[in-house]
C-alpha cells in the first residue's frame, strides 16, 4: 500500500507541474541544411532568481527545452565554430523554433567557455556552473547531476552505462587511478569542468590503434584552487565512544601536485577497500595485456584484507600521499605512498545445507590487517612521438585474526579456536617504451619483473579430533596443531607490439611475448601435544615443497578494419606453453594452443552503439592445485592437488548496447555476457559426514554461464524514472562420492524508481528492488526471495542547511525452509555551511531503527547456507569542519 501511495504522489506532482511548463522545441540546422548534433541550446530567464534551462541536440539536431510559464527568456544557440545565434520567448504557450547557425571559426575560443556540455570526438566536457546548486560537498555530488553520470555507492562511477576506469585531476592520475578515494575527498567548490574521455590511452599518439575499451574522467580545476592549499579538516565525536577525523589537502600548479588524504574512525567507515588493493598491481600498459591468456595466483592476503563488509566493532587508520613534479618539458616523477591498519570484530552465524545433513555455526572473528604501499614513476618523452616508463610498485603488509568457530550437528558439537597470520611482501619493476616510427610504423616494448613472497600460519585448537581417519592425530584433551606456508612467486614477462596503419580504415597488429613464471609452494602441518613436543604429518601423507615453472611464448596478429560506422578487428594469438613440476614424481609438459578473438562495434552515433566481443580464454591454475599432497584448508577439508591438471580453456562473449539522448531524456544500457568452459577444473569432493576430501580434476564442458542486465532511465518533466532488471543462471558438474551431478543456479530480479529533480523542492528517490534465487542439485533444492523498499531525500533549504536521509526495508524469505527475516536501516544527516564561512557542521545518525543484523544466502559447489551477519549499533555522531 505505502508503495502505490509513493508512486501516486510523484504521479501527482508530475501532473502538476504539466499545467506550469511550456515547451520550446525545434531543430538546429548549419546554413547548408545539415543536422548540427550536440548543439547547445540556452534559456536565460530575465528574472534572475528563477533557474537557467538548457538542452543539447540530439543525433539529428532536434532540441526541447522545459519553460516556466509566462516568463521571458533570451534564447542563445551556439555550437564549436560557428557563430551563436540569441532570440527573446516568451512562454505562453508551446511553441516550434528551428535555428540556422553560420560559420564563425574566430570565435571557437569564446563559445567554448560559455557552453554547458561539449562533444568532442570521444571527449565530452562538462562545464559544472551549469549543473550544480553550490550546496554539494564533494566530487561525488557534482557528478550526480550530470546527465547520463551516476556515482553508485561503492566509489564506481558510470558514464552513459560504461565504468570509469582511470580518474585524473588536472591530468594527473589520482593516486593509482581508482575513483572511490577521488569521489569522496575532493571539494566540490574546487571544480570546473569534468572531462569524460572513452577509449582512453595514456599514451597520447597510440590513442587511435591501441583501440582502448578504457574510460577516463579527467577533474579540471577552478582557477583559484591552484597554486594554493585547498581541502577540508573534519572532526567528529558521538556517542558510545564513536569517532571520526578526517582530513583532505590538496595542492595543484603547473609543474607540482601534492594530495593527501587522511582518517581516524571507528564507525566502520572505510576509505581504502578491496577493490583500491586489487588496482595496486603494477604491471605492463593494459593495451600489452590481451593474448588471451590467464595467470591465477595464490593471493592470501586479498582474502583476509579488509574483507568484513559488516561488522559489531571496527577501527580504521589511513593515510594516503600523492606528489607529483614535473622536471621539464620531458621529464616527470610521480609517486604515491598509502597506509591503513584496520581492526574489526565480525560475528556470523550460518545454516549449512550439505547434501545428507544440516550444520549450524557460529563464527566470532577479530581482524587486524595493515599494509603499506607505495609507487614511483618516472614519464620521459623526448618528443611528441616516444614516451619511456619507467615503474616500482611495492607491496607490505601483516594480517593477524583470531577466530572462535562453532559448529553443531546432530550428536557432534565442534568448537575450534584459529590464529592466523601473513606476512607479506611483493615488488614490481616495469620499462615502457612506446615510440611512433612514421605514419604507419609505431611499436612498443615492455619488460616487467615481479616478486612476491607471503608466509600464512594457522595454529588451530579444538575440543575434538578433527577429519579423523584424514589426519593421524595423537589422543590429547586439548588438541593444538599448526600450519606453515610459504609462497614465493617470481616472474619476468616482455611483450612487444608493432602498430601498422595501412591507411585510415586498415590496421595490422602484431605481438611477440613471453611470460616466465617460478613458483614455491611449502606447506607444513604439525600437532603441539601437551608437553610441548611435536607430532609431523609427512608421513601421512601432509606437507608440499613444489617448485613450479610456467614458461608462455606467444605470437600474435590482429586485423582491424573500419568502414563507415562499423569496426571490426579479428585476431589470433599462438601460445607455447612449457611447465614443469619439481616434486615427485617430476612433470614436464609442452602445449601448442590458438586463442582466437573477435571484437566489432556498430557506432550509429557517439550515443548509440553497439558491440560485440568474443574471445577464447585460457586458464592455468595457482600452483597449490599442482601440489600434489594432503593440504589442510579449513577444520573439516583436507584437499589434495593434482600434477597432471592442465591449462583450462573458456569461451567468453559479451554483447554490449548503449543509448543516450539528451533530448528525450532517455539512457538505455544493456549487456548480455555468455561463458562456456570447454575443459576446466573442478573439485571432487569425497564426504565422511562433515568431513570432505577434495582434489581437483580437469574435465570437459564443465560449467556454463549466461547472464543479462538491462538499465533504462527516463526524464519526464523534472521526474527521472527508471526500471532495471537483471537474470543470470549457471549450470556446472560436480563430482561428490564418485557421482557426477549436474548444479543449477538461477537469479532472476528488477528495480524501480521515480526520483524528482525540481530545482526548488527536496531531491525525492524512492525505489523498489526485488530479487528471486534458486539453487539445485540432485540432493539440494532451496529457493529466495529478498525485497528491498528504499527512500532517499536530499533537501537544501534556508541558507546553507542539508537534509539527507536514506530509509531501506529489507525482506528475506527463504520459501524451502519457511525462514523469514527483515531488518531496516535508517541513516540520516542534517549539515551546515555559511556561503561565506570556512566553518561547517554536521550531525549524522546512522542504523537509527538500532538493526541487529542482516541475511543473505550462498551457494557453493556442494554447500547451501542462509547466514546472519552481525552489524554496528546505531551511531551519533557531531562533526565540525574547516574548508581551508
């Protein structure tokens, strides 16, 4: 009922503010009658307290702009190089203008300054002034009220459906390009213009040929933010003991760039996440990284660090500096150097479904993980046509938790006490050259070394014997064991490309590489018995010492042809694989494989298109899958690699379409993924009640995935509606006791929303989200429901006050079980900032209904579970500001 009565209010205002609009639409023309797509069409009203209206030409030239009633306004026309052409309306009625421009290319300078949006080539500018209220705060509200821009709640930002995936301020990479840290740190007042940049390349004379599927956003600055220290300073106090400080510097001139960004809290407030850590690789250009081929690696400490989304405590320290100089007109240094220590208390409990029995668990773990990282980079270019790199990447870190495990079955309680702890330490050294020879000729060369190293240790103790008749444990009243690994990765890979341009329509690319890769794999397990002495396993059949070697050479063609608004560019990549496996027995084999690939696009216009990529994918496992004794993954598995794997091979397509219209308000995106293992990897998994042996086998058409999202938004008025759905369903083998079944899982859900975007009325989204989940197998069968209602309002009124408040009413519902569930969060925030004060205050509530915990559900190869994740009470918090 609540539902239809929201949707029945936004239907009402729309109505209402019909009856208040007239629309002016009509059609910009050049004098020889052809369509000017992109033209900027601006109402200025005489009166100046009411709001500046403005439109931009669709494909075919077509403009509509949304007036006040009764009011006047001057009509100015303009686009790049031709002269702008201004008229007086007056809003009586709806009216049809069309606009003829002429020529002017004198004043290219002039027009670029006062137009709202400028479409230029692959580039499109955003002049802010023209968006914005000046009561947002950060980067991230700025780009909210750009049209076709959307920030989403992780830091990602999307463009007309396409993710950005390198931020730049003034130019200049923001840290190491990622844009949460961007999004929620730079002022808003700092802002100018924002520079949407697709098919992006950092190395500006292969922008053509190295046919980049990146996008970039580039923040440009006010003028008076450079050359001066700009940012804000905030501390925040609350009840319970919360905390917040927080801090933002920034410093931009011409030849120098200083950022930093700092944080104290306990509100489980994160500003460096998983998604920061996965970016900090390193590594050779992304253009020098498409054979086709794939190198899975142990990555230990990405599973343990800052993994625990919700949590009951949490304390979070981070700092993070970016400088950068610019030596001369060729040579430039950069760097950035990031550390955060995290400590959080998680509490989860579970119902797990295996295929012949129910386990309950409950699980308390204490984190506490700390990494440095740091960056240096050195850019020379002699001249407008070569560039050198030269890149360190390095990598530090500790992570330690404690956990109390708990599980209860039927006659078979189990309670287990885990430490763990990884060191870890990794390295990366890279060299660029990209140099273009002439027109047609251009090449580049790039070598990289890396070393990794990590040591996790578990000291397990336990009540009861663990995987009994698995582990030849000696009779204790406690039982105490330990496990040591060690992971030392190596690798030196050089690639080198030749970029031939036939002529403006034909390209040929041709790659020649190779990736040499040494890894060793340790891993010991031993039992403390009471005296102190020590118990080995080796003889049972434990412990791992594999040296593993993977040499890749590969050569590769690709062929890339434009004709009109098509592009295609087919390609084929040969690989020699070469891998050896020091333990016993001793492995060494040899594999010749073609990767074939295939990439089209249709461009019927710069906001409409389709394209389609496809490519053969090959996989070559982390080497603990080749190991090939007993390894202890957790209390109740005991796993075993197998040397006689092989690379895994993967057939992958994506259908991507776009629609973007200014005009009509629209935004459409939708995308349609599809992967087919035809050899693949996929674990056996031998049961003993709880207890599970599992190795893994390479198998043929083991899994298959489809998956399809649909996005479509529509302005009507000042009402932006929108509707999205999305389905995915997976089938794959898995072998349990020696029979091979058949698992299916299916996902099918939709959204909508209304969200109003008057200029003098409060910001209103309100939405609904439904999604339905099933998961089967020969013995498993469960099925979801989850139903989200949400609210969010921002509302600016007086002078300088902020309302935001965000409502969620979360429903679970699993339908095999009667299991039901709901919780609601209310966050909410009043802020305040004179115009002209360097002060600002704020009170925030978060979690103010005081919710316990939240659900949700998973399913594994052989495992269902419906869990409970315990989250942060309700949190008060008083901060106070200063914009410097």
């Amino acid at each position: 009922m609540k539902k239809h009565l929201y949707f029945l209010f936004i239907c009402f205002l729309s109505i209402c503010l019909k009856a208040q609009t007239v629309n002016l639409k009509g059609v910009v023309k050049d004098s020889l009658q052809n369509y000017l797509a992109y033209a900027n069409v601006i109402a200025k009203p005489k009166d100046s307290s009411k709001a500046l209206k403005f439109s931009i030409t669709d494909d075919i030239g077509y403009y509509k702009l949304e007036l006040l009633k009764n009011n006047l306004y001057t009509i100015s026309v303009s686009y790049l190089g031709f002269k702008t052409e201004s008229f007086q309306f007056v809003a009586h009625e709806n009216s049809q203008k069309n606009i003829v421009l002429s020529v002017a290319p004198n004043q290219l300078q002039e027009v670029v300054i006062e137009l709202p949006v400028i479409y230029k080539e692959d580039t499109i500018t955003f002049n802010t002034d023209h968006f914005i209220t000046g009561d947002e705060r950060k980067l991230k509200n700025v780009l909210n009220k750009l049209p076709g821009v959307e920030v989403q709640k992780n830091g990602d930002v999307t463009v007309q459906g396409k993710k950005i995936t390198k931020l730049l301020v003034e130019g200049r990479t923001f840290f190491d390009g990622g844009t949460k840290m961007a999004v929620d740190n730079i002022p808003a007042d700092a802002i100018d213009k924002v520079q949407v940049i697709d098919n992006y390349s950092e190395i500006a004379f292969l922008k053509n040929v190295s046919s980049s599927n990146e996008m970039a956003m580039n923040i440009m600055l006010k003028k008076d933010k450079k050359e001066f220290v700009f940012g804000d300073v905030e501390v925040g106090k609350g009840a319970n003991d919360f905390y917040r400080m927080h801090s933002n510097l920034f410093y931009y001139s011409p030849k120098t760039t200083a950022n930093f960004i700092g944080n104290l809290n306990n509100t489980g407030e994160k500003t460096f996440s998983v998604k920061d850590y996965m970016n900090f690789k390193g590594g050779v250009s992304a253009i020098l990284n498409d054979n086709g081929s794939i190198y899975n690696e142990s990555d230990i400490e990405l599973s343990q660090f800052l993994e625990t989304q919700d949590v009951v405590e949490s304390s979070n320290k981070f700092g993070a500096l970016n400088i950068y100089r610019t030596i001369n007109n060729k040579l430039t240094i950069s760097g950035f150097g990031i550390f955060s220590h995290v400590k959080n208390k998680s509490i989860e409990e579970s119902l797990n479904q295996y295929p012949t029995f129910t386990e309950a668990t409950e699980n308390i773990r204490n984190n506490r993980n700390q990494i440095a990282l740091g960056n240096f980079r050195v850019e020379y270019a002699p001249s407008t046509h070569e560039q050198w790199y030269f890149k360190t990447s390095v990598k530090r870190g500790d992570n330690f938790y404690n956990e109390i495990f708990k599980s209860f079955i039927v006659d078979n309680d189990l309670s287990i006490e885990t430490n763990f702890k990884n060191p870890f330490f990794f390295v990366n050294q890279t060299f660029e050259l990209h140099k273009k020879l002439s027109r047609q000729h251009s090449f580049s060369l790039a070598l990289s070394t890396e070393f990794n190293n990590k040591k996790p240790t578990f000291i397990w103790e336990t009540n009861k014997q663990l995987l009994k008749g698995l582990i030849p444990f000696t009779e204790t009243a406690n039982y105490l064991f330990n496990q040591f690994n060690e992971i030392t990765n190596a690798n030196f890979s050089t690639v080198f490309k030749h970029y031939w341009v036939i002529n403006n329509t034909n390209h040929i690319y041709t790659t020649v590489g190779n990736k040499f890769n040494k890894v060793i794999y340790k891993t010991e397990e031993n039992q403390v018995l009471d005296d102190g002495t020590t118990v080995d396993f080796s003889e049972a059949g434990f412990g791992n010492n594999l040296n593993y070697q993977l040499n890749d050479l590969y050569l590769g063609i690709q062929y890339k042809r434009k004709l009109g608004i098509f592009e295609i560019k087919p390609g084929l990549f040969l690989h020699n694989y070469n891998w050896n496996l020091v333990q016993l027995p001793v492995v060494s084999k040899h594999k010749l494989i073609v990767l074939p690939e295939f990439f089209s696009k249709i461009e019927f216009s710069n906001s409409n298109k389709l394209q389609f990529n496809y490519q053969l994918k090959s996989f070559f496992s982390d080497a603990s899958k080749f190991a090939n004794r007993y390894y202890l993954s957790s209390y109740n598995t005991v796993f075993k690699g197998n040397e006689h794997l092989e690379n895994e091979l993967m057939h992958s397509a994506r259908l991507y379409y776009s629609r973007f219209s200014l005009y009509k308000g629209l935004m459409l995106f939708s995308i349609l993924n599809y992967t087919k293992k035809v050899k693949g990897i996929q674990n056996t998994v031998q049961f003993e009640g709880v207890n599970q042996f599992i190795t893994p086998i390479i198998i043929n058409n083991p899994e298959e995935r489809y998956s399809f999202n649909l996005n479509v938004t529509k302005k009507i008025k000042d009402i932006k509606y929108g509707i999205s759905t999305n389905a995915a369903t997976s089938k794959f083998l898995q072998n349990i006791n020696t029979v091979t079944v058949t698992n299916q899982s299916n996902s099918i859900g939709y959204k909508v929303l209304a969200k109003t975007l008057f200029d003098k009325f409060p910001t209103v989204e309100f939405g609904f989200e439904q999604n339905f989940g099933s998961y089967i197998s020969s013995d498993l069968n469960s099925r979801f429901v989850t139903n989200r209602p949400y609210l969010n309002i921002d509302y600016d009124f007086l002078e300088g006050f902020i309302f935001s408040f965000e409502f969620e009413n979360y429903r679970y519902e699993n339908t095999m079980l009667n299991q039901k569930n709901k919780y609601q969060i209310l966050n909410s925030t009043l802020s305040y900032r004179n115009e002209n004060s360097v002060w600002s205050f704020k009170f925030e509530a978060k979690n103010l209904f005081n919710a316990n915990f939240k659900q949700f559900n998973s399913f594994s190869t052989y495992i269902i579970s419906d869990s409970k994740t315990y989250i942060l009470p309700r949190i008060l918090l008083f901060t106070i500001g200063y914009n410097l």
